[in-house]
C-alpha cells in the first residue's frame, strides 16, 4: 500500500473513535512528504531515523514522532500493508526535558507592554489582539491551542464563562474568567466582529483579516519577538528562553500562591484547580508546581502557622 493511503486510512480509523489526531495527522503528512508517496514496503530505517532527527539538534520532538509513527506502524502491520516496522529498536539519549519557566508578575506586564512593538499588515489590530490573547493564556490558564481553537460563540461575556471544547484529553470544560478579562474580550469582540465571520458565531476569536484562526506558528514567532523586547532571556543553567506555554505554568503558580496568602486549603483546592486546567487528574496539575521562591516562601509560612498551632495545643 501506498503511505498516503495508508496514512488517510489510519488517520480516518482513529478519528472514527473520537481520537481527533490534529497535532499527529501533522507529522504524519509532514513523513509522508518528506518519504514520497512510495510503497510501505519501500521506507527504511535509515529514511526514518533521518525523519525523527530533524534538521536541528536532538529533542523531545523525537520521541513524539516515534510515538505516532509507531501507531501508523501497528496499524499498517496488524491488517497486512507492510510486514515490519522500520522504526529504531533503541531510543537514544534524548536531552533533559525542559524546566517550566514560571513569570514573575513584572516579567508579565513586560510582556503585555512590548506586544505594542508587533504589526503584521495581514492582522488588524495586531499589537491589541496579541496581548489580549496573553491575558487570557495566563488569566485562564488555557493551553494555546485552547485559546486559539476558541470560537465567538463559546464567550459567554453575560455569564463570564468560557467554553473549551474537545481539548487535548477530548474533554469540554467551563472557564469561569474575571471582570477584568470580561471587559478585555468585550473591546477585543467589538473589533473582531468588524473583520470577516466565516462562519458566522462560530467563526474564531483570534484571527486573521481573511477570519480565518491564528495559527500557532505565527502566535509562537509573535511571543519570541515580545520576549526579547520585554528583555527576558534564558534562566541560568537553562539552554532555552521561556516559552509561550510557561503562561500556563504560571497561571497554576499565581493561583497556589494566592490561595496560600488568603489562608485557604491549598490541598483540598488542587482538584478544582485540575479540572479548571483541563488535567486528567491532579498528578499533572501538581507537576505544574513548581517550587519558585514565591511558592517556598508562602509554603514555609503556612508550615510554621500550622507548628505554632500544635506547639499552643501541647
């Protein structure tokens, strides 16, 4: 069988299970163009394994096309189109995974004053639109893709609810957002609404001058040229600058530390902070925590309030 048939056939047998494949349908058509729409039988280790290096140093984008590359493999194997997989055997020494960068709450409003720096002639408004989007990745605590795949009519602006549809694990989750970013998406709405509606209501919140959606891209390209303007480069020991996606991170830290300060059960809070992140349990959401200065501080001092209490009831 061909790769591009057997390819459109896994893909379509996935997403008749509900598994929508976006992010991996990408990297399978990106192999398939790099490959050639040659027979399965034709592809070898040595074309993969130049596949999953890329042209740039290794990285963990290695181990998420093996990953779907072998899941084409067992399905191209299991109904007879290819006898074997031409995949590695061995995984080799990927670097360490990147530290999540958390930003302090200066570094933030950096970042929204330098998004007035950014013009693209394709995009009205850019400079607002961007920075309204960074407002909404960190007050919301929203993954990009979330935020970009959000659709005019999922902004309740009466109720101040978001809806997230079909997010990463297939689940729709409610958002519930402040006054403030209300009144950001409200000014941002008025304007979008002036610009094409594709599909009407449906049509998306962040977009270009056609109404077609950012795409992720540009919105990533957009945040380095705002990073470097907001003066916030690579943490000591790190090899990499802060990423778009640490927002999220942050927004996770902030809250911790606020309900620290307001004397709430941060322990019987986490679940509710799991499902308002989107998190299949609350493991993922506590490895989001990490321990900034801020979070050991706020801790420590509500370790030692609950010591003085046990040392008054001895």
């Amino acid at each position: 069988m061909k790769l591009n048939k057997a390819i459109d056939t896994y893909l379509a047998s996935r997403r008749s299970l509900g598994i929508r494949l976006v992010s991996g349908g990408k990297i399978l058509h990106q192999f398939s163009r790099e490959m050639g729409d040659v027979d399965l039988g034709q592809i070898t280790s040595r074309t993969v394994a130049d596949f999953l290096q890329g042209r740039g140093q290794l990285s963990a984008a290695w181990t998420t096309k093996f990953r779907v590359l072998g899941g084409l493999y067992r399905f191209a194997i299991a109904r007879g189109y290819v006898d074997q997989s031409p995949l590695p055997a061995d995984t080799p020494e990927l670097p360490p995974p990147l530290t999540p960068y958390v930003y302090s709450t200066a570094e933030i409003q950096r970042l929204l004053d330098a998004t007035k720096t950014i013009r693209h002639s394709a995009i009205p408004n850019q400079d607002a639109t961007f920075r309204t989007l960074l407002l909404l990745l960190y007050s919301g605590g929203l993954r990009v893709s979330e935020a970009l795949n959000l659709k005019i009519s999922d902004v309740n602006l009466a109720e101040k609810v978001l809806t997230i549809r079909d997010t990463k694990f297939y689940k729709t989750r409610l958002i519930p957002i402040g006054p403030r970013m209300a009144k950001e998406l409200a000014v941002h709405l008025t304007k979008r609404e002036l610009l094409v509606l594709p599909k009407g209501e449906d049509s998306a919140v962040f977009a270009i001058r056609t109404g077609e959606p950012i795409g992720y891209r540009q919105v990533n390209d957009w945040f380095q040229r705002v990073r470097k303007v907001a003066n916030i480069g690579c943490p000591a020991g790190e090899t990499r600058p802060p990423r778009l996606h640490d927002l999220r991170h942050t927004a996770a830290v902030h809250r911790v530390i606020a309900w620290y300060r307001a004397g709430k059960n941060v322990q019987r809070l986490l679940p509710h902070l799991a499902t308002y992140l989107g998190h299949v349990d609350i493991k993922s959401t506590q490895r989001y925590l990490h321990m900034t200065p801020e979070l050991m501080e706020e801790a420590s001092l509500k370790f030692g309030a609950y010591a003085k209490l046990g040392e008054h009831h001895e």
